[in-house]
C-alpha cells in the first residue's frame, strides 16, 4: 500500500518547510523574547520576491528595504545639521547595504537571470528585512513585558501581511521548481524539489549548529539568550543581537518561502498558517530547544498528513489542538527551564 | 524643524486641499439624487474576489458621475477587510449616515449573512455578491435581499446536469473548508437525493495548505467516476495535481472558483481537459451572435478591460457590474414614471418593489427574471457555462 508512504513523505516535506521557521522562530525567542507571531510573513516576502524575481519584475521588497532603512535612519538625519561626521558614521552601513540590494537585482535582471541568482538576491532582501523590522518594531520598547513583545509581533504580521496585498495583489502567482521532474520509488513519485526542501531544510540545521559552534557572533548570540545581562556585562549588545537573530530568521524563513513556492505558488497569504504550524511545533521545544522543535515539526507535518488523510474537515484543528498535550508535557517538566514570563 | 519649513509645509498643504476639493457644490442641487453605498472586501482573506469586484463598482461610479442622465448618481464605496463585523458597521453607516437608497453588500457570505438583519429592519434594499443561495434563500425571509449573479446552488446543479450527461454514478468530492465550500456542500447535498448518481467521498481543503495529497489519497480509493473540485485558486490547482500525482486519471470537474486566468497559468498542461464551470463573461467572445448577453458582456470587457488592462474582466468584476447598473435603471424607471423620490424610505421601498418585477433584464450575468419567490432570477442553463480547457484557454461546452 502506497498510502502510507506517500502520506509520510508529504507529511515531512511540509514539516521541513516548518522546521525551517521554527528554527527562526526559537533563534528570534531566545535571542529577542519575541514569540514572533510575524515570522511566516518571512516566508511570504520570500515566495513573492522570488515569484517577481522570475517574472523579471523589480521586487516590491527592492522598495521595502529601501524605504525601512531611511526609517531607521530617520532619528540619524536630525544630527546631520549638528556633527556631519556623525551622520555619515550612522548612514555608511545603510548605503552600502542599500546599494549591494540594488545592485544585487540588478544583476538578477539584466546580467545574470537565473533561479539561483534570483534566489540568492531574494535571499539578501528578504534577510535586510529583519532588522529593519527589528530596529522599528522591538527595538523601541527593548525593556517592554514579552507579552507586549507578542502583540508587537502581532501588529508587525497585520503592517507586513497588508503592504503584501497591496504591493503584490492578492492573485496567486506560480513559481517554476528550480530542478522539474522528480522520481518513483515504490509506486510514489516524489518531485525532486520535495528532495530540495529536506536537504536544504537539513543543510540549514546543519549551517545553523556551525554558526553557533563555531562563530564567535553565533557564540555571543548563544551567550545573550542565555543570560541577557550577563552576556551585556562581557560586552554584548543586546540590540546586535537582536538584530542578528532577526536578520538569521528573516532569512531561514525566506529560504523556507523559496522552498515551498514552487509545490504552492507564491500568495500573500501562505505566511500566516505555516507561521502557526511551525509555532506548534517550536512548542514543543518549549521555545528554546532548536532538537526539540525540529522533532516537534516533524511531527507536525506528519499529524497534519496523516489527519488529512482520516478527516480533511478537522486537519487544522487536530494540529493545533497538539498544542495542549505539549503544553501540558512541558509545564510538567518547567522546573528544567527558566522561563520569561 | 525650522519654521519657515514648517510654514510652507503647512501652505503648500492648505493649497493641496483647495485643489483637491469637489468641483463646484452649487451646480447639482435640482437633479435628484440615487445614493448607492457599496461594501466590499478589498482587502483581507476574500480581497482577491472583493478586488475586481470592487474595480466594477468604481468605473460604473466614474461613467455615471459624467454621465447625462435626469438624476445623479453618487456610489459610497467601503471596505469591510472581508470581515462580518466590519461590513455590518459599514452597511450601519451606509443606511444611517449616508442615507444610501440601496446597498451593494458583501463579498462573502458570512458578511451578508451578517448585514441582514440592519437591512430588513431599515427597509433598505441590498444586492448580494456572496455565492451561497442561502443568503437570499429563501425569499420569504430575505425580502429586502437579492443577488444577480448565479448561486452555488445554480452551479452544482448545472455540474450535476453534466455528470448525468456523461453518465457517471461515482461522484467525489473536495470541497473548501470555509463559508464557500459549506454552502456548496450543503446546495450539492439537497440536490443529489434526485440524482441517479452517488457521493461517494467527501474531502476538505483549505486555500493555504500546503499538502493536498491526503485527500488526494481518499478519493483515489474510493475509486469515483468523476471528481468535482469546489474551491479558490490555487487551492484548486494544486487539489487536481495532488490527484494525478495519486494516479486519478477520470474526468474532473471545477467549480466557478477555478474559472480564472489564474488556474490556467498556474495549472499549464496538467489542467488541459477539465470541465470548469464558468460564468458567461469568461466566453463572451465565443458565445453566438443571437446570445441575449452577447452585446452587453462586449461592452463590459471593452470598458473593464480598457481601464484596468488586457484579460483583466472575470467572473468578479461583472459580478460587481450588474447590481449598479440595475439600481440604476430601476430608479431611472422611478423617476422617468414621475414617482417621487424625494422621500427616502418610500425610495427604498420603491426601488425594491422595482427590483421584484424586473422581468427580462440582460445584465453581463445572466437574464434576470426576480419575482416574490425568487430574487435571483436565473436558470442554471444561461447563467452558468460549462466550459473545457483547451490548449491553455476556456472552450465553451455546448449546452
């Protein structure tokens, strides 16, 4: 019987796609205290970009990081009468970012159109939103209660989710798969970008360790969601952190958008569920746990396939409903970890 | 900021808002005046249907605002972010403070379910968008409601016409799992008791999934003769490729919500051969000459398309056509009969009596006939087409 294995494949190409946001999800938590609501929105920008990107269209996202980072320049622009010198220091970086996002697709356009040009552009731009978002949205309220921290995130996920509709137009736009074709094994056929996304899910796991193994900014970044107040008496600071891990998240999450477009095309609002999902899972790990929220994905692309399967009417409800026994399981075990109320 | 910025900031300003205001307010005060208010989702989960819809509504108030007709018509146009709250507030205003004659209401069925009870109680008029029957079935209960496009229930029944047709016993079933696919459901289980044929599965789906395999699965095993797919784009795409992925190889069916541009970009070659079910807009160009419609879906694609791009009038956007441009004609009937339209309740009472007696109205929909009993006015042959996708394009299917 085929069923089963096709229900289980599915089930872990979608947790991969999961997985890939849950990471971001517990990077942003541990590193910010943001229980970022506006993490699938990533996802989107991710999908949209590339979908505009193939089109041969300039990325409205292009018009977002621009815009975002005269923003966070703005409280800058005011000492530009008072000390110059200070001005430039302040804007040099956002220049030169500025202009490796514009030429970044301009190549993609006119030089070197291409899948993996287009997705290495939409990479950098969708990455370049993170801390723009950082720096106007968690930034200012820095001490703030993670409650609020939560419901920043939720107006975040409303601004983003809404410029989406109107830059892109609600229309579903297809994305063409990077590698066509695929390949039968047991009587499933399984397209190679499924193959994609579990390797690219993995190699990003992998990539993930790396960095906070074996990098000194992966090193801090571990060190400041350990212990934000010991990590700033050494010399780290909070707000570079935070920004780091935005940027990381804004990224994975994209990367997971790129994945997914072409299996179901790039729409504003493919964001928010997986966002969702991928939440349930990264419950799992309380948050915090980047192997325990990548099992707890796992198993919830796989619940979702095989309640598809059983009851399509309830398959949401049965995935989120997993939220409760986690709840339960972990708040049993909560004197193993600290948590931030 | 120093003030001699902030000085002419602030002139530059005023001189903005002198231009921007209306043109002379002295010069139309003798015409009577038709208040149309609109309610629409431009924006959240149904803005993709609410959009063109509402891209109607705005170039019919543009042509009437210059257009030389004994009265003038002015369209309030809101957006309820295809939330019921929102549209029962919107449609609240509308009938209080802006004293509409009658209200063009909602995109979604869970928001004209939701306004119903503002509009019988204030006697105000209302043509629906929403595709479910339910919302102006039946008429005893919705007096004040009608609808001019085709329900649900129209097209399943049409669907259904054409299972029996092709002689297949075996139906299964996917279906939306919102307000769309609900009353689909519902119109689909009232209508096949009559029906030789049998449901043999039914299956959910949801517009964002991601995993459309599963139920793919189910209707494979339950072995059908023939697939009917009820959702959205790309829902309903990616529904059919899950099923050929399976190794379904009979005949699918989609519903109105695949007859889109859309669905065929996005489905290629693997969508060549379904039966789609269509509104008639979608084939103006290959309907007979002798068609009722034929003239004024010619002339809606031209001005549509002309304003907002090639290819770009739908099911949607003539959906938003008809209900102006009947308000309209009926009240021009009022005034033309010289009836007084000075009073605003007895305007409201009047152009609903109107709408009710409309017999024979050719819109870009469907030919309407409304009576006491039925205030959709429409066939099932007529208001909905089947069509077959045909080298990338809607090939009408003879009816």
């Amino acid at each position: 019987m085929d069923t089963y294995l096709f229900l289980g494949i599915d089930g872990l190409t979608s947790g991969a796609i999961y997985a890939l946001l849950a990471l971001s999800l517990v990077l942003v938590q541990t590193a910010t205290r943001v229980v970022n609501i506006a993490q699938g929105e990533y996802l989107m920008l991710g999908a949209m970009t590339l979908a505009s990107l193939l089109d041969g269209d300039v990325p409205p996202t292009l018009g977002l990081v621009l815009a975002g980072g005269l923003l966070c320049l703005a409280p800058d622009i005011a000492a530009l009468w008072t000390s110059p010198r200070r001005f430039v220091r302040a804007a040099l970086p956002y220049c030169l970012l500025a202009a490796l996002a514009l030429t970044l697709v301009y190549i993609t356009l006119h030089v070197l159109p291409g899948t993996v040009m287009s997705m290495a552009t939409t990479l950098v731009l969708v990455t370049l939103t993170g801390p723009i978002i950082y720096r106007l949205s968690v930034r200012p309220k820095l001490d703030a209660d993670a409650v609020v921290l939560v419901i920043v995130s939720v107006g975040v996920q409303m601004v983003v989710h809404g410029l989406a509709l109107i830059l892109w137009g609600a229309e579903p736009r297809p994305v063409a798969a990077a590698v066509q074709g695929g390949v039968v094994g047991a009587g499933v056929f399984v397209s190679w970008q499924a193959v994609a996304i579990l390797v690219v899910a993995g190699l990003a796991t992998l990539g993930l360790y790396a960095f906070f193994e074996l990098t000194l900014a992966g090193k801090a970044l571990r060190a400041a969601s350990v212990s934000r107040r010991g990590a700033q008496l050494c010399g780290i600071a909070p707000e570079r952190a935070g920004a780091i891990s935005f940027a990381l998240g804004a990224g994975l999450s994209a990367l997971g958008g790129m994945l997914v477009a072409p299996l179901v095309t790039a729409n504003v609002d493919i964001g928010f569920v997986v966002g969702l999902k991928a939440f349930v899972g990264a419950t799992f790990g309380g948050l915090v746990t980047y192997p325990l929220a990548l099992a707890g994905v796992a198993l919830v692309g796989v619940l979702d396939s095989f309640s598809a399967y059983a009851a399509s009417g309830y398959r949401d409800a049965i995935v989120f409903m997993l939220v409760i026994p986690i709840m339960l399981w972990r708040s049993g075990r909560a004197g193993q970890w600290e948590g931030d109320r | 900021m120093s003030s001699r910025s902030g000085r002419f900031l602030m002139s530059a300003l005023l001189a903005a808002t002198f231009l921007a205001l209306p043109r002379p307010l002295y010069a139309q005060q003798s015409k009577p005046e038709l208040r149309i208010g609109a309610v629409l989702a431009a924006s959240g989960g149904a803005a993709s249907i609410g959009t063109p819809e509402r891209n109607a509504v705005a170039l019919l108030q543009e042509r009437y605002a210059d257009a030389d007709l004994p009265f003038t018509v002015k369209i309030v146009l809101y957006d309820d972010a295809s939330d019921p709250t929102k549209s029962t507030s919107a449609v609240r205003r509308l009938v209080q403070e802006d004293k509409v004659h009658i209200v063009i209401c909602c995109t979604t069925t869970p928001s004209s379910a939701a306004v119903l009870e503002t509009l019988t109680a204030s006697g105000t008029p209302a043509i629906t968008l929403a595709a479910a029957a339910s919302v102006v079935e039946p008429a005893s209960s919705h007096h004040e409601v009608f609808k001019t496009s085709a329900t649900d229930r129209l097209m399943v029944a049409r669907m259904l016409e054409e299972v029996g047709t092709l002689g297949a016993k075996r139906i299964a079933v996917l279906f939306a799992d919102d307000s769309y696919g609900d009353s689909g459901l519902a119109a689909l289980q009232s209508l096949l008791p009559s029906q030789p044929a049998q449901l043999v599965a039914t299956e959910r789906v949801a517009r964002n999934d991601t995993n459309f395999t599963p139920q793919a699965l189910r209707v494979r095993q339950a072995n059908p003769d023939i697939v009917y797919i009820h959702t959205y784009t790309p829902a309903c795409d990616l529904a059919q490729e899950a099923l050929r992925r399976v190794g379904y190889t009979g005949p699918i069916i989609q519903s109105q919500g695949a007859a889109s541009a859309a669905f065929l970009s996005l489905g290629g070659r693997g969508v060549e051969g379904t039966i789609v079910t269509v509104a008639p807009v979608l084939l103006h160009d290959q309907l007979p000459a002798s068609d009722p419609m034929k003239a004024k879906l010619d002339e809606f694609v031209r001005l549509y398309d002309a304003k907002f791009g090639a290819g770009k009038a739908d099911t949607y956007s003539a959906m938003g056509w008809d209900p102006v441009n009947l308000a309209v004609k009926i009240f021009g009937d009022m005034v033309q009969t010289g009836k007084d339209v000075s009073d605003l309740e007895a305007t409201r009472r009047g152009l609903r009596d109107g709408i009710e007696a409309t017999k024979n109205y050719v819109g870009v929909s469907g030919v309407f006939n409304f009576s006491p009993t039925d205030h959709v006015g429409l066939l099932p042959k007529g208001a909905v087409l089947l069509s077959t996708v045909k080298d990338g394009r809607f090939v009408l299917l003879p009816n």
